[in-house]
C-alpha cells in the first residue's frame, strides 16, 4: 500500500480509499494489482514479469492508448545510479502520460499540482499510479535504492523530460516513512 504526504497541510493518507479519493481529486489515477509472489516472482525475467501481468497491461493499453510496455529494473549497484536518478529527481513533465507499476521495491514521487500543495506518494510493490501528460513531478529512490516498475508508453521513442528548473524540488525532502532513508552521500 502507498503512503500519501502532504507537507503543506501536515497530512498523512495511508488508507487506500482516501489515498484513491484524494489523488483522483489532483488527477493522479492510483490502483492496487494483486502482486502476490505466487502469481510472479518480482525476481523473474522482464518477459515473464510482462507476460504474468498481460491482463491489465491490456486492458490499460485499450483504455489510455499506450503501445509499448517495459520493466525498469534500478538496484543499488547500478551503473551510473546517480546520473540515471539526477534525471528523475528534478521537476519535469512529459507529453504523455507516466504509468507505473511497482513489482518490487520502493519509489517516492511528488506531484505538484496546478492548483494545491505539493504530495508525496511512496509506492511499493502492488502499487499503480498514473501522471497524466503535463503535470508536474519529480521520483526519488527510498533506502533501499530499488525499483522494478512495468513502465507503459504512448510514444514509442519512450522516456522524454522536460524540467521546469523551478528548483521546487528542493524544498521537500525526498523521505520514505515505509523504509529507512539513507542519503547517497552521508
Ligand atoms: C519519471 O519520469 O519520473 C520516472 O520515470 C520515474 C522513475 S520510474 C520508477
Ligand atoms: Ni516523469
């Protein structure tokens, strides 16, 4: 289950109806799959994690127009882990929509709406989330410096950001309260 921040208003969601409810209110879609090891080990291949989730990759694909799927495997011993997590750490949009589904590990995104205070949405494994094109966020690692995410994608020459290089993101700290944070750089 997702755990739901909102510094601004000193708010915490940990409760799937009122993480849904006040997520859809920004435009985030949030879902919860049945991502029990029995149905796939989060340790499988990138096919078979594809193929054991084709169902609701499907049914995605029909509804949002996405046309290629992949699995996005980051662990602590990443080459160039750094460089790769600099990209996602600094507010940006894209021109299509950012779907993710957590298999394994933790991520932390912020979203920062048009309108309301930035939120903070700590994802872990059976986790779904949708950023419609345009909006504004930003990802960080959790202590555990480990995300595996089926990635969905409407155009197929795949991840393109666009940063604000508004500097919003420094004022909120990228903490995961579901797993210990362990600076990169103590
Ligand atoms: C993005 O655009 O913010 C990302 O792709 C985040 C990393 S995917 C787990
Ligand atoms: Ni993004």
């Amino acid at each position: 289950m997702a755990i739901v921040n909102i510094p601004d208003k000193k708010l915490t969601l940990k409760n799937v109806n009122e993480i849904t409810d006040y997520l859809s209110k920004i435009g985030i879609d949030y879902e919860r799959w049945d991502a029990d090891s029995a149905r796939v080990s989060p340790d499988a291949t990138e096919a078979e994690i594809l193929e054991a989730y084709a169902p609701e990759i499907k049914k995605l694909m029909e509804q949002g127009g996405y046309v290629t799927a992949d699995v996005i495997n980051i662990v602590p011993t990443t080459p160039n882990l750094d460089e790769m997590l600099n990209k996602f750490n600094k507010e940006h949009w894209h021109n299509e929509d950012e779907i993710r589904f957590i298999v394994k590990g933790h991520g932390l995104f912020h979203i920062a709406p048009k309108d309301g205070e930035v939120v903070s949405i700590e994802m872990e494994a059976g986790d779904l989330i949708r950023v419609p094109r345009g909006t504004l966020h930003w990802f960080n690692l959790c202590g555990d410096r480990t995300v595996r995410a089926i990635r969905l994608f409407q155009d197929i020459s795949g991840w393109t950001p666009f940063y604000t290089e508004s500097g919003v993101d420094a004022n909120f700290q990228p903490l995961c309260f579901g797993v210990n944070y362990i600076p990169a750089n103590p």
